[in-house]
C-alpha cells in the first residue's frame, strides 16, 4: 500500500472512531479506545462458522445505519 493510500486509510478509520462516539465517551482515552477494539477482535476470533458471520453482518448493519444518519456512503 502506498503512504499516500494508508494516510487516506488511517485518518477514516480515526473517523469512524470518532464517528462511534467512543472519543466523547471515554474522554479521548486512547488507551481505552484501543482496548475496545481488542477486545472487539478477541470476540470475533471466538466466533467461527455461522456465528462470526451473524456477528460481523449485526456490526455491518449497525454501521451503515450509522452512516444513513448523516447520508454518508459506506466503502
């Protein structure tokens, strides 16, 4: 990947950190912001089969309610 691509990359990944609310919440706490997210993906490495799909679809559906919200696209 190009830097030029993973800047792009980052700064929307921020975005939907920030767009989550987790930086009002936790009062920009990183440290907790990226617990989280580990804590997310220990979860989805739980799953497997027909759960860790009906996971990532319940967290995909979220989303994109999220983004019709504020009439942004999803990628």
């Amino acid at each position: 990947m190009k830097r030029r691509e993973r800047t792009r990359q980052l700064i929307e990944l921020g975005g939907l950190v920030t767009k989550a609310g987790l930086v009002e919440l936790i009062d920009d706490d990183r440290a907790a912001i990226l617990g989280i997210l580990i804590e997310a993906a220990a979860k989805l490495r739980a799953t497997d089969g027909a759960d860790h799909e009906q996971l990532v679809a319940i967290w995909r559906r979220r989303g994109r309610r999220a983004f019709g919200e504020d009439n942004v696209g999803s990628r």
